[in-house]
C-alpha cells in the first residue's frame, strides 16, 4: 500500500503494482483453500463421523508443536533475506541461507526419530484408544519435520517478495490434496489413507518452493560450510522474540483442540474447530497480506523510509478489515442457516452459536494484522512477542477452568475477548509507538469508515432476512448477499480507499476491459 509521496526513486506506481500483484497471488492461493474446505468439510464429516474428523484434527494440531523447533529461523530469514537483498550484501545471505538451512535439517532428523518413537504412547496423554492413532500422528509428524528444512527456502522466497510464486505452490498442493482426500473417502478408505494424501500433497509442495528459491535466486550458495556461528547469533537474536510467538501461537491455535480433547467428548473438537476453521481461512487471507507487508516493512526500514511505514500500517489494516467486514454481516445474519444447509440442522445447533463471539473477535484482529507485521519487519517485535505468550498462557490455564464448567461458549468467549484486547488494542498501541504517532488517531483512520459502512449493511441483511429471505435455501442467501454487498463495495471504494489507490484500481478495471485510461 504505497503511500502517496515517496523519497525513494521507485515510481509510487511501480511499488503499488507490485505490492497489490503479490497480495492478489496470496489472495488466490487462500481462496483455493476456503473453496477446498467449504466442499470438503461437509463431505468428510458425512463420510467419517464427527469424531473421526475430531481425530484428523487434533492430530493436525499435535504436530504443529513441530513448529517450535524452528526458533524463529523462518521469521528471521524473510526478514534478513529482505534486508540483505534491499543493502546488496549477497555474501550475508549466503551464510543466512545456510546457517538456517544446517540447523532445520539437524533439527528436523531429530524430530523425525523421536515421532516414529513416541508415536505409539499419544494415547497416554488424550484418551483415543484407536490404532489409526499413533499411525496418523508418525504421518503427520513426518511431513511437518521435512517442512521445516524446506521451509527455509520458502522464507527466502518470501523475503524477496515473490509471492505469485508461493500462491502458485499453494494453488497446485490444495488442489492435489483436496483431489486426493475426496478420491479416498469416495473409494471408502478412512483417516490413514488422508493422512498419506497430506503426506504426497506436502512432498510436492517441498519439491517445488525449492525450485522456485532456486529460480528467485540462483546465485545464493548453500553449503554447510557457509553456516557460521556469528550468522547464527545474528538469527537468534532476532528468532528468540519470534519463538516467543510461535510458542503462543501453538497454545491459541493447537492448543485448545488438546484440552478440549482431555476435558471434552471428542465431538466437541469438531464442533469447536469447525467455526474456528473458517475464521482462520478468513484470515488467511488477511495474514497473507501481512506475509506481503513483513519484507515490504524491513526494505522500507532498512532504506529509512519511516513516514511510508505508517502510511503502510493504516492503508494495509483498513483494507483488510474492509475486506473481512463482509463475512461479519453475512455470518452474524444468516450464520445458523449456512450451517444447517452446509452440514446438517443439528450440526448447526451445537457448533453454529459460536459464530457470533469468534466472527467479532476477529474482525476486531484484522484491523491490526499488518501492525504487528509491521514491528516484525522492522525487527521491533520484542514487548509483542510477550503480550502474546501472556495472551496464550491466560486462554490456555482459563481453558481448563471454564470449559468443565461453562462449556465451549464459554471457552470462546475467553478466548474471543483476550484477542480483542490483545492482538487488537496492545497491537495498535505498540505499532504506533514504534511509529511515533498518535495510538488513538492511527485506530481511527483504520476502523471508523469500514465499520460504519459494515453496522448500516448488517442491519440492511438483517431487514431483508426478516421480511423477504429467511434463508431457508443457498439461492436466497446468495440474494440477500448479493443485495447488500453492491453498496457495501460502492461505498468502500467511495470512503475507505486512498485517491490514488482509488484511481489505480479504475484504471486497472478500465484496461481489463479493454479501455484505455485518460491521462491526467
């Protein structure tokens, strides 16, 4: 989101293009998952049960602890790739690749042999007495740890700011994995066999960020021999805030299906992890745009360009809350009836009432996404990377307090209001201290337009819904959308875009159909 002056002597046209074109490719590799998951999900509950998808899940959410081992490598690499591509030292990035590379690969052979070991003692600590178990666990594991070596590339790739490349891959692997997850459930096999299409659909993902790394910078030497210990300082000292995060971002996001697993029925992980899934491909696509804003931040601080940054945080915020504002309305209105025509009615009434708490907390996230995308590119995220883990450990210990007692709307509704205050407020507050401008000024300019514009369309659907479309069928939910989200877009376009991201996008609509701009 380029801003509307720059010192630098890249055209603001150029830098708008090339930003917008790599959120789109994120864009369209998010969409390809949201398309995957709404055909999917249905599908496989019908096919294995509400408790057998409960095991997918929590058996997706073990293996993500993987995660921890990578101490904040990944973070560390798009970041200085980014950096050192921006100060041409390519003898830094040399010995950045390889130290990441040498450590991802000890550490993932290590976790590769403690998974096929301990596998078979899971059912110690969550009571599924099933084989597919352990077996689906040493699967997953697997897959994660060979990620990590490859996500070292990956980062590089996203480190100069090649993401139609990396929505390419994503497009590619959703579509195999989603073809082969239907194939074997049509075919009547059951979890095992998902977990070995996850496995092959990984595997090429692997194949293909390291030939795009390969394409995006040929020149880059990786050898074991490159690694260096004052490299690998450099690295932790910058990863040591980011595992904070990911430490707590392992007990937000896989975190609960475990205690809900230990203290609930099994059925109550889908029932809870089902809304939570949409929420987190809704912000998918927010956090793909904040994937685009981290290296655009560190190439924006590394040349001093401080004023653009701020410029970056409202316009990038404010467009991404715009653009999850609409599912507020559409889930907040009509949420029980999607559910029920998705899945079943009484699918709907023991999950569906969720919706409300987790739709909102969320919007309130999207709005400060790429604040916090922000301090991590300018390597600022110290005092964040705590607030998260206190965030994280409050939700995880209340957990165990409130869900014998009040259930999962209870445990949502912690969660939901340790976001809010959180990833929302603290994330504003911080941002705009590093940014030495004004926390309630900076909030204003991102949420005042969308959500006046975003309460008018709700209350709009909500009337169409009272008086004309219950939704009683997908073609009269798809109406009322429909209705309300030309005005909502008119008037987004109107009020909440920039005069000169507005006039790109006419013209960018002008030339597609095959009109040409008047200068002016």
């Amino acid at each position: 989101m380029t801003p509307t002056t720059t010192t630098s002597s890249e055209p603001k046209t150029h830098r708008t293009q090339r930003y917008l074109k790599n959120v789109l490719w994120t864009w369209m590799g998010v969409a390809a998952g949201i398309v995957s998951a709404i055909l999917l999900q249905p599908y496989t509950i019908r096919k294995l049960g509400v408790g057998d998808v409960g095991v997918w899940m929590l058996v997706l959410s073990v293996v993500e602890y993987y995660w921890l081992i990578d101490l904040g490598f990944r973070s560390a690499t798009i970041k200085m790739s980014a950096q050192f591509r921006a100060s041409d030292e390519p003898e830094l990035l040399n010995e950045l690749v390889s130290t990441s590379w040498l450590y991802t690969t000890l550490a993932a052979s290590a976790v590769i042999v403690l998974t096929i070991f301990v596998a078979p003692y899971a059912d110690r600590v969550w009571p599924i007495h099933e084989p597919v178990f352990p077996q689906l666990i040493r699967i997953a594991g697997v897959s994660f740890a060979l990620g990590m070596i490859f996500n070292i590339f990956g980062a590089c790739v996203e480190g100069f700011q090649r993401f139609d490349l990396l929505g390419r891959i994503w497009i590619i692997t959703t579509v195999v994995r989603s073809t082969g997850v239907f194939l074997v459930l049509y075919t009547g096999h059951g979890l095992l066999a998902m977990g070995f299409v996850m496995l092959g659909a990984q595997l090429l993902s692997y194949l293909l960020t390291y030939l795009s790394f390969r394409h995006v910078a040929p020149n880059v030497k990786v050898s074991w021999r490159r690694a260096t210990f004052p490299m690998l300082r450099r690295i932790s000292s910058y990863g040591f805030h980011s595992f904070t995060t990911i430490i707590s971002g392992r007990l937000l996001n896989q975190g609960l299906p475990s205690i809900i697993a230990f203290l609930l029925p099994k059925e109550a992980v889908t029932y809870y992890m089902t809304p939570l899934r949409i929420m987190d491909y809704a912000m998918d696509g927010v956090g793909r745009v904040g994937q685009v804003t981290t290296p655009n931040a560190a190439e924006l601080t590394a040349k001093n360009r401080q004023s653009e940054l701020a410029q970056l945080g409202v316009y990038a915020n404010r467009y991404c809350l715009c653009l999850f504002l609409p599912l507020v309305s559409v889930l907040l209105v009509y949420g029980y009836e999607i559910y029920s025509l998705w899945v079943n009615p009484s699918f709907a009434a023991a999950s569906a009432y969720l919706l409300p708490i987790m739709v909102i907390s969320h919007a309130a996230v999207s709005g400060q996404f790429n604040s916090v995308s922000i301090l991590f590119g300018m390597g600022r995220h110290k005092i964040w990377s705590r607030t998260l883990l206190a965030e994280g450990l409050i939700t995880a210990c209340g957990m165990w307090f409130i869900l014998p007692r009040f259930g999962l709307y209870g445990g949502a509704l912690l969660a939901g209001s340790a976001m809010i205050a959180n990833r929302s407020i603290m994330a504003c507050i911080l941002v705009s201290r590093e940014l030495k401008i004004n926390a309630a000024r900076y909030a204003s300019k991102i949420y005042l337009g969308p959500l006046s514009i975003s309460a008018g369309v709700t209350a709009l659907l909500y009337a169409i819904k009272k008086i004309w479309l219950p939704g009683h069928s997908w073609a009269q939910i798809a109406l009322a959308c429909g209705l309300v989200m030309i005005p909502y877009c008119l008037l987004v376009i109107q009020y909440c875009l920039a005069e000169h991201h507005r006039d790109f996008l006419k013209s960018t609509v002008l030339r597609l159909v095959g009109i040409k701009p008047s200068a002016t």
